[in-house]
C-alpha cells in the first residue's frame, strides 16, 4: 500500500466545496419540491431520483477518500450501483425512499457544504500563508521600490520582541526561514486534514460502498477470462 499522497489530499480538499455546493443543491431542492408534491403522487419519483442521485454522489466520493487512503493511482470503480433508469415500479421507489442508506446520503448532501467550506478554506489559506511569509523578504523589497505608503512590517511585534537586534529586513529572512520549516510541515498537515475529511465522509456513509473495488482487481479479473 502506497502513503496518501498530499497532492491528491489538497485536491479533496479543494473539490470537496464545489461538491458540497451542489449536493447541498439537489438535496434541498429535491426535497422542498417533492414533499409537497406527495399528494399527487408525483413527489414520489421526484424524492426517490432526490435520494438515488445523493447517494450515488455518497458512494463516489467515499470512492475517491478509500482510493486516496490506499494511495491507488486509479480511481476506484463502483459496481451494482442502482440509477433511475433501474426502477420498474412504485415499490423500487418506495424501497429507496424506506432505505436507511438514502437518509445517510441525505445527510451527507446537507452536511458537506459547511465541511466543504472549512475543507477548501484551510487548502486555500495553509498555502498561501506559507507562501507569503517564505517571500517576505522579497515583499519587503517591493514595498521599498514601490514607495508603499503602508508598511508591511509596521506590526512586527512579535519577531522584534524576540529579534530586537535585527532591522526590519533582516527579521524578514528570519521569517522567510520559518516559512520554509512550514513548507517542508505542510504536506503532513494535507495528509492530516485529508484523513480527517475521509473519516467523516466514510463515518457518514458506514458500510455503503455500491460494492467498491479497486480498479487493478477488475483488471486481474479480466484477464483470468
């Protein structure tokens, strides 16, 4: 088994926010649309194609996290995975809509965007962060050649308490050495936060997984054929 690599974690991370917007989406829409509609009986395959396309929106991503987690360079692939065109009556509908399986993509539907947002917030802002104090000693030098108005180390409280024998240039390099002790930190830390953002998403999905199987078993199947 490969380690999780920091890259496809800050890529979770990143994409984590887009899919909870529109999970979050279907799921509301879906639900304010068909309850109402249950009296006509039309907010029936209105709210089971609601819980089909939330869990299968469930599953996939509790395919990327697993197949993150096991570090496959393939995406995992899903099989038996029920869609709308696998409906034949009103009680395959029912039968979604009765699955304790559909309320955990529910769930996960409503509860990802807030997830999402922290996700996509802290994959955005550990880097840039990084990235700026490693270049502060260049954004001291523009400042200079600029003539900024605004000094960019006019509150520098902290580091002239500790440094108060370097000038504001040289406790610039100073950070720009922490900022680069932060870089070599920061690919442990995406592996943190994505091992964090897949217990949450296998935590709310439990023992569903549409029969996920790495995609190197399907190809080892294939070739016994």
């Amino acid at each position: 088994m490969r380690k999780p690599s920091a890259l496809r974690s800050w890529l979770l991370l990143i994409l984590s926010l887009p899919k909870g917007i529109a999970a979050f989406v279907i799921a509301v829409t879906g639900i304010c649309a068909g309850l109402p509609l249950l009296i006509v009986w039309i907010g029936l395959p209105l709210l089971a194609a609601t819980f089909t396309v939330c869990r299968w929106m469930m599953a996939k991503e509790e395919q990327a996290v697993t197949g993150w987690m096991q570090g496959e360079e393939q995406p995992l692939q899903a099989e038996n995975s029920r869609s709308v065109a696998d409906w034949k009556d009103w009680r395959s509908m029912l039968s979604i809509l009765l699955n304790s399986k559909s309320y955990r993509g529910i769930l996960y539907s409503i509860a990802q965007l807030p997830v999402g947002i922290a996700g996509f917030t802290l994959a955005v802002t550990l880097p840039a962060v990084v990235i700026a104090i490693i270049l502060s000693p260049a954004a001291y030098k523009l400042s200079k050649v600029l003539s900024l108005s605004f000094n960019l180390y006019s509150f520098d409280g902290t580091m002239s308490l500790f440094l108060p024998w370097l000038n504001v240039y040289q406790r610039s390099w100073v950070a720009a050495a922490i900022g680069i002790v932060l870089a070599l930190l920061l690919p442990m830390t995406l592996r943190g936060l994505g091992r964090l953002y897949s217990a949450w998403i296998r935590g709310i999905a439990g023992d569903f997984t549409y029969g996920v199987k790495p995609a190197s078993v399907n190809k080892d199947a294939g070739s016994r054929v």
